[in-house]
C-alpha cells in the first residue's frame, strides 16, 4: 500500500480529500488528512460577524462531516515534516508519505508588530480574521458609541486582500442604520499607495471612498501601536489617533512550515505557480494560503487549484509530466455595502476588468460594478462552500482558467 | 503609455512605473529620482540593485521584509526615499509597485 498524506482540513485540504478518493484505488493507496482542530469555520463569514449578519451557527460545522469515508482524518497537531525521509512528525506518532499534500493555511500574527497584542488586544485593538476576533469585535459594535474607527491593514500579502475594504464598507452601512453614522469617523489605513492599486479598479472604484465618507491614508507602514495613546505610529513616525482599531495584523504561513524549515521569510512554502508542486521536493505539492505562489489567499483559487492539483497528482503517480496550466484564476465577491456588491474575476496576468460573468454578454453577475444581483451571489456562496466546493464538485459554468470572454480589455 | 527619460522612449503605467524592465537604465533612474526630488548616493543605487534582484527573483517586497533582511534598517530606508519608501524605491528601480488584487 502506498500513503497519500494531506496536512490540514482547511478548505483546500477538504476539497484535495473529496477529489482524490474517489479517483484512487482504495487497494493500493491510503489517503490520510491531518488536522488538530475539530472545527471547520466558513472564514468568508467572518466579515459579517462583527456587524450581526451572521450568527456563530451559520460560520462552523464540524470539520468530520465533510471528510469522506475512506479517507483517515486524524485530529493531531503536526510537529514537524522531514521531507528528505518522506515522513511527518505528528504529537504522538510518525506517519510516512509517498506523496504529500501541504494545505496548511496562513494565519494572523499580531505579534509581528509591537503592541498590537497589547493590553488593548480585543478590547479596542481588533481583528476580525479568526472566529474569536470577530465575536470580540461584534460584541464591542453592539455597544460602541462612535468616535474614529479606523480599518487598517498591516501588509501584504493577506488572506482575502479585499476583505478590509469591505469591513470599511459595511461598516459605514452599519452606522447609517443604527442612526449613528455622524457619531462615526472611519478611516482606511493602507500600506499601498492607495486603496485601489490596479488601474482599472481605481478608475472605476476611486469613488467609493467618497461616496460613504472614508478618509484614507496610504504609505502608512505601521511600526506599532501606542497603546497609552490609542494610536498607530509608521516608521516614518506620522501617527494616527483611534477610538478602535480594526486591523489586518501580518499572515504568515502556519509555524510547522518553520518548524521544518521548509517556508519563506512569511514561512509560505515556495510553490511552482503553474503546477503547485513544491519547488523543493517533487513529491510535495502545495495548495491554498500555504504557497508562495502570487495568487490571492482565497478560497475560490484554492477550489481552482485544487482541479488542476487533482490531476497533476494522477499524473504524478502514473510518471507522467505535470500539467503547467494553473493560471491564478482568482473570483471574488466584493461587498460594498447597502446590499450592494462587485464581483472580480481575473489570474496572475490579467487584473479585474468590467464585464459579465458567467455568460458572456449576459451574466447575470456583472464585473467590478455595483449590483444588488452581486449581493445576492455572495450570500448564496455559504451554501454552495458547504454543500459543493468543500465536496469538490465543479461549480456550473466556472472553469478553472480565467476566460476573458465577457470581460472588456483594450 | 510611453514617456520620453533622458532621450529614451520608455513605456510606463499611469503614475509612471516602468512596465518593461529591460528599459531600464541608470540615467533613466537618476532621472525619475529628480522628479521625486531625490540625489542618487551610492546607498542608493546599492538598496536599487537589491530591490530588482528580489523583485526579479519573484519575491514580493513588503517593508517587512526589508526589515528582516539584514540590508537596511527601516529609519534609513525612509531616510532615503522620505515619505513613502516603497512606492518610490521600487519607481525609481523601474520594478512594479507593491499591489493589492484590486
């Protein structure tokens, strides 16, 4: 028998799990899936948390119902992988691997800069990337009584890169419903030169800023938070007051990474962008948040990687070449508040563009524009993540390469 | 779009990064540094030459990882390029600024 290991039940781990049994015989390979938590959360929904969108029910589930039958799901914390002895250490047992899958994820750390997990941390120092930020932050929201917000984002690259401009967004539509709006100062504090960096998207989004009344300061690298003073400070030493401090802190890939001295500086394992095997080991491939590669840290590209990866895999074994052909394919809602929301869809080499999207020149979704049909997309996405992309069902209509047809280029 | 540096025709973005690096050129970059109101030192063009090695070995360039990579501290990375030291180190070396997905 031979041991296919997948590290991590996130939502890459799950769908490479749902994809490969199937396609492997059960008589020749074992497939073993490891994660130490019992809880699979919807990340996605952590954005609606804070503003009473959504409960607590309708972001967990119970990570076991979503692994096949088949397929060994073993809840360990990982020590250590030896990648020159094709084996991973886990808390009390060593498992061997003629192939592994590394889907371990990105994860905040505050602790890269100083004073942000200080003694304010959760109390008017927030994040809303983990369930537990998020519930902090929605309790301190039900009772906040205004004064500046600002929604900042330490540095790139970040899970969801989108994800803190939508917070900015809904929470401008938050306070204009709980007739607080003008009690209210929001800022956007950026490290990038501005809130839209891509041409089109700056060209075609810059008003939206305006138009709810979001401050924004850009180049701002943060150094620390003062938290005697309730401020940010840059290394530049410009400084900006908060009441609240909602920010993005630094992702980095999960520690086992460093543990085994297999990351970058951000402990990301170097990935081949096009193949997703490991740059490293060529028995390794990696998928999801845990790679280097320059695509968005999204769920939508892992569930576009995890195609291509499920094939190059059988390829794999079978000694043949691997197929080069994953292109970035990222696509993404975006809320804009008011039950308004975009939709990009776009890959390493073409940014998001205007268009329409499934169909070209019909839709019904429509591209980098604001729709309440967009809206509607996004809120139905929670039910297809559960019920078809952790199951590694193809969603109708979306292929795994971007397609430019129905999208405007020049 | 194209702008003309120092007699040369160059191709650049709107705000007036390079889209193809292999027009670069070192009277190009002396000459992007004026307009930010920035001399060229020798610290300069050392801190140029290991930005376009990183961003040409595909690695992103983030303050961050400045910070840890031993080759500047990042008062003297401000020092240098005052204000926003990223978006115009990486201008002036003729490499992409650090972008978002949108």
């Amino acid at each position: 028998m031979k041991n296919l290991v997948i590290l991590g039940a996130g939502t890459a781990g799950t769908m490479m799990a749902n994809h490969l049994r199937p396609k492997l015989s059960k008589d020749l390979w074992n497939i073993s899936i490891v994660d130490q938590y019992k809880t699979h959360y919807y990340q996605p929904g952590f954005l609606f948390l804070p503003f009473d969108t959504y409960t607590e029910e309708q972001v967990k589930k119970v990570g076991k119902k979503f692994i096949p039958k088949g397929v060994n799901y073993i809840q360990k914390k990982i020590e250590q992988i030896f990648p020159k002895e094709n084996k991973v250490q886990l808390e009390d047992e060593t498992l061997s691997y003629d192939i592994l899958i590394i889907a371990t994820g990105s994860k905040i750390a505050p602790e890269e800069v100083e004073g942000m997990k200080g003694k304010n941390w959760h109390k008017n120092v927030f994040d809303f990337y983990t369930y537990e930020g998020a519930l902090a932050l929605r309790n301190k929201l039900r009772e906040w009584e205004g004064g500046k917000l600002l929604v900042h984002l330490t540095e790139m690259p970040i899970k969801c890169p989108v994800a803190p401009l939508e917070f900015a967004f809904l929470a401008d539509s938050f306070f204009i419903k709980k007739g607080m709006r003008d009690k209210v100062e929001i800022s956007y504090v950026t490290p990038l030169s501005g809130a839209f960096t891509k041409e089109k998207s700056a060209a075609t989004l810059g008003y939206l800023l305006e138009e709810k009344n979001i401050k924004l300061e850009t180049d701002f690298a943060i150094e620390r938070v003062d938290n005697e003073n309730n401020k940010i400070v840059d290394y530049g030493e410009r400084a900006i007051d908060f009441d609240l401090l909602v920010t993005i802190p630094t992702n980095m890939g999960d520690d086992v990474i460093a543990r085994s001295g297999m990351g970058d500086d951000l402990n990301f394992v170097p990935t081949h962008e096009n193949s997703l095997q490991s740059k490293d080991h060529e028995n390794v491939f990696v998928i999801g948040d845990a790679t280097n590669v320059p695509a968005s840290k999204a769920g939508s590209v892992a569930h576009f990687e995890s195609e291509t990866l499920t094939d190059n895999i059988l390829l794999y074994i079978d000694g043949k070449p691997l197929k080069e052909e994953f292109d970035g394919h990222a696509n993404c809602f975006i809320e804009t508040g008011k039950n308004k929301a975009l939709l990009i869809d776009f890959n390493y080499k073409q940014e998001p563009v205007e268009g329409t999207f499934p169909f070209p020149g019909i839709g019904p979704l429509k591209l980098l524009k604001e729709s309440v049909f967009n809206h509607w997309g996004k809120l139905a996405f929670r039910w297809i993540y559960w019920n078809m992309l952790l199951k590694g069902i193809s969603i109708p209509f979306v292929s795994r390469n971007m397609t430019t047809a129905g999208k405007k280029l020049d | 779009m194209t702008t003309t540096i120092s007699g040369t025709e160059i191709n650049v973005t709107e705000d007036g990064y390079l889209t193809d690096f292999s027009q670069w050129t070192p009277e190009i970059a002396k000459e992007l540094a004026k307009n930010e109101e920035i001399e060229l030192t020798d610290r300069h063009w050392e801190i140029i030459k290991w930005i376009q090695d990183r961003v040409n070995a595909g690695e992103a360039l983030s303050i961050r990882g400045i910070k840890k990579s031993g080759v500047l501290d990042i008062k003297e990375f401000y020092a240098l390029f005052p204000g926003g030291p990223l978006k115009l180190s990486t201008k002036i070396a003729g490499v992409p600024k650090p972008k978002s997905c949108i």
